[in-house]
C-alpha cells in the first residue's frame, strides 16, 4: 500500500468498516512500462459519496469505528485471497495470528515526499511573509476601533456560533481612514473573516461575515496576492479516519474553494491516521491555519509559498507504523519473521482492498468490459446481490430488477453519487440502449478502476505461478526493466540478478511476455475469459490496455518492530504528530500485559501495500472476510 493501497472500494460501500486502508488509484492504463500506480495516489473509488465524511466532521463527529451492524453478514459473501491469485509466501518461518487494524490509530501512514523526506506535521506557525497585503493602505490600529463587544461577536462569528451569519459595526467618524482601520482590525484579529462596507439609511457600516457563510458568495472579494510569494500555499494535512477526498471536500466547503484547486500526490484512505502534503493555488496561510479551530480530525501546518502544485505520483513512497494487536506469536517467531521481510521482502501482489469487499468483485466487471459485454456491466452493477447492504440500495437494486426504470431505481437512493446512481442517472438521460454512453456519467478513473483491477487479478494469479515453478531464483526467460523497457534474460544473465530485479507484466498491447511456460499462462488465461491477447486495444480508447510491468518482490526500508503489552484494548499504541505537536506523554508500554502486541515500521515505495509485507509476516488471510471473522471472535 504504498500509502494507503490502492483502492477498489466497489459502488456505495465507502464508510463501512474495511480492515485496511488502500493505496491509491492507478492511471495507467495507457502508459506502459513501469506500473507506478502510485498507491494513494488516485481519485475517490466508486460509491465515494462527495462531502459524507465532511459533514460528520462540520458536526463534530470522529465516528472512531463507523462499522454497520451487517459488516460481518455481508462479508460472508466477500472475497478472500486465493479468490485474487494470492496464494504464496517467500519466507520460511512459521507464521502467527494477529488483528490488523482493530482501531484506525493501529495505521499510521506518513508520505515520503520526492526528496526522500518523510513528511511530518511539527509546525502550526504562519510564515512571515503570510499576511494578505491589504487592498487599502497600510495603517495602525488604533487602541479603540474595535469595542470589547464587538470583538466577542466577531469571535463568535469566526467559530460559526453566530446565527445571524454577519456582524454590522457602525462607523460613527466616516473617513476613508476610519473605515480602513476597522478593516484591517477585523481581517487581522479574526483571520478567516471578510468585511464589506454598506450603507443603511444614509448611515454607513462595516460588514464582517465569514469567509465560508452564506454571505462569502454574495459579496465577493479580490484578494491582492505578492508577486514576489509562490502561488502555491503548500501544507502539511494530517487526518484521522478520514479519507483524502472526503478532507478536500470539506476544506474547499470551508473556504469556499473548488476541490479542483488542490493538488497533491497521493490518495490516503480514511481507516488509518495519514499525514501527507498538499498544495492549494492562492490561499493564504494564514485563511488555511484558521481551520484547526473549525475542524474535527483535521490538522493544517508546515506552511510555504511554491510556485508549483504538486502531482499525482511524485511521492517515493510511505513510511508505514503498524500495530497489530492480539499476537500469537513468541518474540522468538515475530523477530524470525521480521528479519526476513526486512532481508527477503515479500511477493508485491495488489492487496486486497483492490477488489471489493461486496458479492461483486471490481474485477469481474472489468472483464465484462474488456468484453464489450455492456449489458453484463449494468447487472453486475445494478441488480441485487448477496449480504447485507444498506436499505437504500437493496430496494434501489429490487426496483431496478422488477421495473428496469432508472428514473423509479434512482427515487430509492437518496444520494445520487454513487456509483449505481451515476449509472441510473446516465441510463435515464441516454436510455438503456445508450449503455456505454451512460456508463461515461461515472467519473473517468472511477470507469478505468474496474479494468485495472482485471489486470491486477492477472498480475496476481501470474506471479504466483512464477514463484511456485522456480521460487525465489532468476531464471531464463525472466524479464528485467532496462530503463523503462523490458528484457528477456538467458540463462548466463539470468546468474548475475537477483528476485529483486524480476519483473513481470500487466497485459496489454504495449509488453512483452516472460519466455517461459509462465509467460504463456497469461494467453491461456485470457482465452478462458473471452479475451485475446494479441487484441488488447478496445473500440473505447479509454479501455484500452496498454499494459505495465511490475517488481515480482519487494523489500522494506528502515524496517524495525518491537513487541510490547497492554491491558487496555482501548489504548492508542501510536505517537502521533499532533500529540507531540501538544507534547502529550507518549504511550508507556507494559513489561508485562494482558495482551501482546507487534509495533513495527517500514518503508516502501509508492504501488505497493503494506498488507502484503503483513501477510508475509504472519502468514495470514489479509482479506476483510478473514480479518472480520478474527475481530468477531476477538470481541466475543
């Protein structure tokens, strides 16, 4: 995961309980080569509804576990990891049980950014260069401008408990001057607010409303910006179960932004605590670090000027601190299977978050896709399934099976942008004949998400037949990347490399396959679905599959761990950025506990999922059915 893993959420599932957070969205379907798909680095999955979370966190709920009450019923019908092609370990110890992700302080993600720093939140101050320069003249404040009732309904105004949305304060000595100091007081001492002059009745008065109130829209205002600062505000975003979208939505909300107008390089999913930076096109600072009084499990900080945005992608990777609670294994077996993953590493498979946690994998209808089988792709999506669901979509799909009405399906959701919605919106504005035209109403990498997760079933079930056929050692007809194109090994060079230069392909039109009996299990496994491997390009530009190559194993940097006891299950076992920030106690571990715990660091590049190097140390069933079945158990 390198971030987050990438994330393969189907239709309106996000909000439910998953066991881990995902990485990020790859965008490659038309870039061969080298698959970077940056994990975090993407856009909301399917069923992301825009603003959910924003709005718990405007409320001031951190809704620490979120988890439905079906969770466990509709993850009898989930995937498990042999349903994706993984199925093989590269290490030789024993492996243990643990629970991943009891709480989502147990994942913690920091962004290594692309100067190989790992990015943390340590600085709330504002730069000095910060302050708006004012349209009008620079003048003192005078000691008497604002009265002391004036300043508590400005304060109340600024932490939204003013009803009223404005506060009016009346300029009894007009002048130009008089009006300019009450200005520059209110927009210096409140940061956040915008002021205006009115006149009311021949009386002229000083408006101040917040920047993200009803009244910001209605009386816009030209912010003058130095020449001489970045356009760029970049900062430092850490987030508690929260999901970067979702932290976007609610910070452009707020300050009255387009999301669009933020950048960064990667998604974080919202199960886990994440710090990463982002970049935001001329908004100051200061307006920026006014949010920390506003927002719940949100923080803002390490504030600079840029003159560049930042890119999907950019990132080296993450720095992952993991806790895994409730562990089996005696320190003799955990410090064996920790030695190994930072000395052999582990196979780099798409984690389970990739496909789904419904009855409806992501990949299957990617394959029907790839088919051109458009009438498939509207069911897998639409009609009912298996396990608990919200009541929404179980009478949005039973509507849609009996009456095949979008418009009578669409009345039954009460949000319209998930995915079903997006798709019963396109199916009643084009009609049900017009399937590929309705299915384009579903944002671009959300569309391109289902057929990436096909080819990472692919990758997956491939590599693992490559490891079962000649383990960990390079063989003839191996592939490795020179540059960014591939070559086949012969037997001599096949000598001189090592597992970790072994890569192995994505199809697509754009790769070359291993010259091995491996290689040609792709072609084979194609067929069985109805697909050619030599016709990877589809009618709909979009959907064709250029294809990419991927490293078969991983090793983790600054790999270290230690096992410690608690009693509490309810204990942060994590330091996190904002308690240092407010120099909280770090926690204080037991020598000896009720229960046993695995807290271990690692860093790894960006497409990769930390899931994957804890499967391989615990030699244990990542997916959500397999960890929901051990949560159960633990809790009872």
């Amino acid at each position: 995961m390198a971030d987050s893993e990438p994330e393969a959420i189907p239709e309106a599932h996000v909000g439910e309980k998953r066991g881990f957070p995902d990485d990020s969205e790859d965008t490659h379907s038309k870039r061969p080569k080298v698959d970077d798909d940056h994990e975090n680095g993407g856009p909301a999955q399917p069923g992301a509804e825009e603003g959910e979370e924003g709005e718990k966190a405007e409320a001031g709920g951190s809704d620490e576990e979120g988890e439905d009450g079906g969770f466990a019923e509709m993850m009898k019908h989930g995937l498990m990891e042999v349903d994706v092609g993984i199925t093989k370990y590269i290490s030789d110890h024993e492996g243990f049980s643990g629970i991943l992700k009891e709480r989502y302080s147990d994942f913690v993600v920091h962004e290594i950014n692309k100067e190989g720093k790992i990015v943390h939140l340590d600085n709330l101050s504002i730069p000095p260069d910060v302050e708006e320069t004012p349209e009008v003249s620079e003048q003192p404040d005078g000691p008497d401008v604002l009265t002391e009732e004036q300043k508590t309904q400005l304060e109340e105004l600024q932490l939204f408990k003013n009803k009223e949305g404005s506060v009016s304060i009346e300029v009894l000595e007009d002048s130009k001057e008089k009006r300019t100091q009450v200005h520059k007081a209110v927009k210096t001492q409140f940061p956040g607010l915008e002021t205006k002059t009115e006149d009311k009745d021949g009386r002229k008065f000083i408006v101040a409303y917040h920047a993200a109130g009803k009244k910001a829209l209605a009386a816009p205002r030209k912010h003058f910006w130095p020449k001489n600062r970045g356009s760029f505000c970049h900062f430092v975003l850490y987030k508690e179960n929260k999901d970067t979208m979702d932290a976007i939505n609610l910070l452009s909300k707020f300050i009255r932004l387009k999301p669009n107008l933020f950048s960064y390089m990667g998604t974080k999913d919202k199960r886990a605590i994440t710090v990463q930076e982002i970049a935001v096109l001329k908004v100051t600072a200061e307006r920026l670090a006014h949010l920390n009084k506003c927002l719940m499990n949100l923080k803002l900080g390490n504030f600079s000027y840029k003159n560049h945005p930042l890119k999907l992608g950019e990132l080296q990777g993450n720095h992952f601190t993991i806790v895994i609670r409730n562990i089996t294994g005696s320190d003799d077996q955990v410090n064996q299977a920790m030695t190994s993953l930072r000395e052999t590493g582990f196979i780099n498979y798409y984690g389970m978050q990739r496909f789904g946690t419904t009855a409806v994998p992501t990949f299957k209808v990617g394959k029907a896709i790839l088919k051109n089988d458009w009438n498939e792709v509207v069911d897998l999506i639409l009609l009912p399934r298996p396990g608990a669901e919200k009541e929404f979509l179980v009478r949005c799909r039973e509507e849609w099976a009996k009456s095949r009405d979008p418009e009578a399906a669409l009345k039954k959701l009460p949000n319209k942008r998930c995915v079903e919605g997006q798709l019963l919106r396109g199916l009643s504005m084009y009609g049900k004949k017009n399937i590929v035209q309705a299915f384009g109403l579903i944002p671009r990498n959300n569309r391109l998400m289902y057929i990436h997760s096909y080819q990472s079933v692919m990758w997956n079930t491939m590599v693992s037949r490559r490891i079962e056929a000649f383990g960990l050692k390079p063989v003839e007809g191996d592939l490795v990347l020179r540059g960014t194109t591939a070559h086949v090994l012969s037997a001599e060079e096949a000598a001189t490399h090592s597992i970790h230069d072994i890569v192995m392909p994505l199809p697509g039109f754009d790769v070359i396959y291993p010259s091995h009996h491996v290689g040609s299990g792709y072609r084979e496994m194609l067929e069985v679905d109805g697909l050619d491997i030599d016709n990877m390009r589809h009618k709909i530009k979009d959907y064709s599959l250029a294809g990419a190559y991927r490293r078969v194993v991983i090793r983790p940097t600054d790999v270290s761990w230690e096992v410690i006891q608690y009693d509490d299950p309810r204990l942060p076992l994590v330091h996190t950025d904002v308690e240092k920030l407010e120099n909280k106690a770090a926690p204080v571990f037991k020598t000896e506990g009720k229960y046993r715990a695995l807290r271990m660091e690692f860093s790894l590049p960006s497409s990769t999922y930390a899931t994957m190097a804890i499967r391989e140390v615990l030699k244990l069933d990542t997916s959500i059915k397999k960890q929901t079945q051990l949560n159960t158990s633990w809790f009872n």
